[in-house]
C-alpha cells in the first residue's frame, strides 16, 4: 500500500536572526537594569527624589546621567527582545524607530560638534561643566567622586586651566582664611602627584599650597583639565574613533534586523491568510 506523504509548511522567519535579536537585546536589557537600578539608589541615597531643586547642574549630576542612559537602553532592550521572542511588528517596529532617533540624534551631534570645533563650543560647554563641578564640589559626594578621578586617576591635572581655577570654591578661596577654612588657598587632595612608593595618599597635600611663600615643588599638577582632556584626545583619537564606529554600525544592524525580522514575520503571516 503506497504511503501518502505530507510536505509540512515551514515557517519563513529566521530563526537565527530572531534569536540573534533577542539574545542581543537580553543583554542590553540586564546591562540597562544594573546601570538604572545604581543610579536610582544613588539618587536615593542623596535623597534627590524629594529635592530636586538642590540640583545645581543636573545633565553633570552622575546618578542622573546614570539615569537617564540606563532607562533609554532599558526600554530599547524590552522593546527589541520582547518585540524578537514574539515576534511583535508593532514592538520591532518601535524598537527600529527608537533606534533610528537614537541613531540620527548621535549623527547630528557628532557633525554639530565637528562644525562648532574651531568656534570654541565644545570647549565652552567643558568649561562651564568643570565650573560647575569645582564650585560645588563640597556639596555632592557623587561630583565630587567624578572630579577627583578625573584629577587624579585619568587625566592627572588640577582646574580648568590651572590650580588657580579652585579659589572659585568657597572651602578651598583664599579669603576663607578669614573664616577658618583649613583647606584656604588649597586645592583637593587629587591634584597631589602620587609620591613614590607611597601605598595611602596624604589627604591633606594640597593644603596651603596656592599660598604667597610655598615652596616652588608643590607636588602638584600644575596642568589644567581642558587642556589635559584636549591632549587625551588627541593621543586616543584612533580608539575613541573607531569606538565610536563601531556603536553606530551595531544601531544600523540592530535597525537591519528588526525591519528584516518585522517583513519576514509580516510575509507569514499574509500567507495564513
């Protein structure tokens, strides 16, 4: 008796691209959770939520940074691996949106600051960043953090452009002798160069050492932080480069991806019907 075979209708949707998505976008996702779930509970710590008008410079505060970047990956992650798994049009379609306004806002940042680079607005915008910092830096544990590493640990410098730059702060202003600032006419302990050998840095080397009279090795670095970040740059231009490249070319995939995933999940679907 001939045995009647039946061909099974298989499904046109990849699924190595779909797991590919996912698995992607899990990631992305679980990154996102940790970096939100630290800057909620810096926040919460500094008892921000119900004083936000403490906030001197919000888009330099570190936790709100910490925020803000890990809700935006949070809900590209959801979107992209819920939108995969599935296998949602209207969740891919969103998540291949948001990447794009993601995508295009980084392009025309990138060419505005490329534009702007001979007219000094990044460097005013540094500047006016670091002032902020130093004029508050007794006032927020967390951009104070943020400052002394900068100082201390990557660019090894001290101010805007030099020392001077921390008699704007009120602790370490050399009128505040008058008032029993022991830090007056000082500056942080992370504008101290690193002594050899030494296994517990001094927190009290940068005192007195802006003062008429101080012997001429402070033991301080004398350059200023915008010049030591222009120098930065120029040293890692490769690298910053091509990290750079390499994020836009994972949106453009991951924007690839979802559409080819949406139109194959859309093909299927026409043909139930």
């Amino acid at each position: 008796m001939p045995v009647r075979k039946y061909r099974r209708e298989t499904s046109e949707i990849s699924c190595c691209l779909k797991y590919l998505l996912f698995a992607s976008n899990v990631i992305l996702w679980l990154a996102a959770l940790v970096v939100l779930s630290v800057g909620i509970w810096a926040w919460s710590e500094k008892d921000m939520f119900r004083n936000i008008a403490r906030l001197h410079f919000i888009a330099l505060d570190p936790a709100f940074v910490l925020i803000m970047l890990g809700g935006v990956a949070f809900l590209l992650g959801f979107l992209g691996s819920v939108g995969a798994l599935r296998e949602n049009t209207c969740l891919l379609a969103a998540y291949a949106i948001f990447l794009s306004v993601l995508l295009i806002a980084e392009i025309g940042f990138c060419a505005l600051a490329f534009v702007l680079k001979d007219k000094g607005w990044i460097k005013d915008q540094a500047t006016e960043g670091l002032k902020a910092f130093i004029r508050h830096y007794r006032e927020d544990a967390d951009q104070q953090n943020l400052i002394d590493w900068i100082q201390e640990d990557w660019l090894q410098c001290c101010g805007i452009d030099g020392p001077k730059d921390w008699d704007s702060n009120n602790y370490f202003n050399c009128s505040s002798i008058a008032i029993g600032s022991r830090e007056a006419c000082g500056v942080p302990f992370s504008c101290c160069r690193r002594r050899p050998q030494e296994v517990i840095k001094n927190k009290q080397c940068g005192y007195d050492v802006r003062k008429e009279g101080y012997p001429v090795d402070r033991n301080i670095h004398e350059r200023g932080c915008l010049r030591a970040g222009e120098d930065w740059l120029e040293a890692h231009l490769i690298s910053v480069a091509v990290c750079s490249v390499s994020l836009l070319v994972m949106q453009i995939l991951g924007i690839c991806f979802a559409q080819n995933l949406r139109a194959d999940i859309y093909n299927q679907k026409s043909k139930w019907h």
